[in-house]
C-alpha cells in the first residue's frame, strides 16, 4: 500500500515516514504545497496525510484538486488546528478523516488502515475472493484453509491485485505501485513476483487466477 504524507514539520514527517515503512507501506513525501499537487497530480495513492498550513498553499485546496479530478485517493487530515469549522469544510471536501496533533503514531496508523478497508474493500478487514481469504489485520492468505505464505511483496501484490479484480494492470503500474515510483527499462523482476505468487496459490489448491494479457499486462480474475 502506498502513502504520501504531505507535512511540512521535517522531524514529525520523518517519524511518521520511519513507523508506516515499518508497517510495510511504500511512503513518499512532501513538504510544500506545490510539491504535495505535483504529487498527487502524477501518482495515486491508498492514503494520503494531509497537513492544512503548508508552505505555499492550504491543504484543503489540495483536497479541492482531489475532488476535482474525481480521484478516489483516501484522505486522513492531520493538522494542529481543532476547530470545528476545519474538520467541517475538510470532511465536506473529500476528507476521510480527521486526526489533530498531538497524535500517537499508532492510532494514525489504526485509521489509515480503517480507511483503506472502506475505500478498497468496502469496510472489510476479511476479503474473499472465489477460494481465497485475506486477513488484512493478521495479514493471513488462505485457500480452502490452507495456509499460503508470501512474502511481504507477494503479499502486497496480491492485494494490489485483488483491489483491482478484473481490470488490466501494466507491469509499469505494478512496479510504480509496489516500489513506490516508476521504473523504466526491464522489468522482467515483476515476471518472477507474479510467477512465484501463482505458484504458491496454485500450490494451496486455488484457482489460476493471474492471467497475462499479452502486450498489455496482467488481470486477476476467475475468466
């Protein structure tokens, strides 16, 4: 899962980057407003954090941009401001949430988490797909109760592949998402993360559910 964390404050920016990459997500950042736009314009995100007072330009003018371009990135404000007039105008702007400083990393960790199940998964921490079970919490993969271990890229591959069941991804968009940024060149790496991760689901007693879509990528899908 991917994270851009927009704040200005260099030693909160790097604790909350140090703790998010310990919880395996991919983390990039920025610390000005037109940074943070070249950022969002560029890339997508499973969750963005979002500081309001930014050098350059507010941060609800971002959420303005998001809303605007119909992005579906989530959104978790964290802002010294508590008033309620800022939750208000950020929740009605696309805001997924609200956290105000001081915060204890694991309670934002604990809401990014809450709003990448409703975005992705429709509020879930238990996806079903077929024959397979994912425990996002636990993050335990098992097909007909057979467990399947992954590795920590096997296993975000495959939930980048679950999230986008049935539709065709490009080995681009797969390299950009599990890395973190774009990657030109050969890309036959990605080739040996998706062929180990269908052998092993293969292995448990699944379906062959990676399909190659020659000169065009990949599709996770029963057909």
């Amino acid at each position: 899962m991917k994270i851009l964390i927009v704040e200005d404050e260099k030693e909160l920016s790097e604790s909350i980057y140090t703790y998010l990459s310990s919880q395996d997500y991919i983390c990039e950042t920025a610390t000005d407003y037109a940074a943070a736009v070249d950022k969002i314009e560029f890339s997508e995100y499973d969750c963005i954090l979002l500081d309001i007072n930014l050098p350059g330009g507010n941060g609800l003018k971002i959420l303005e941009l998001l809303k605007a371009d119909k992005k579906t990135d989530g959104v978790l404000i964290i802002s010294a401001k508590n008033s309620l007039d800022d939750k208000i105008k950020g929740l009605n702007l696309g805001a997924d949430d609200y956290l105000s400083k001081p915060f204890h990393l694991s309670e934002m960790n604990a809401r990014i988490a809450a709003i990448i199940r409703r975005k992705k998964f429709e509020g879930n921490s238990i996806i079903q797909f077929h024959q397979l079970n994912i425990d996002t919490l636990s993050k335990i993969v098992t097909i007909k109760n057979n467990p399947v271990e992954l590795t920590r890229k096997e296993y975000e591959l495959l939930l980048y592949f679950v999230s986008n069941k049935n539709r065709i991804i490009s080995k681009e968009a797969i390299a950009e998402h599990l890395w973190g940024y774009d990657m030109t060149g050969n890309l036959d790496f990605i080739y040996t993360h998706i062929k180990n991760l269908r052998k092993k689901l293969m292995d448990a007693g699944g379906a062959d559910y990676v399909k190659s879509i020659y000169g065009m990528g990949y599709k996770f899908t029963l057909q």
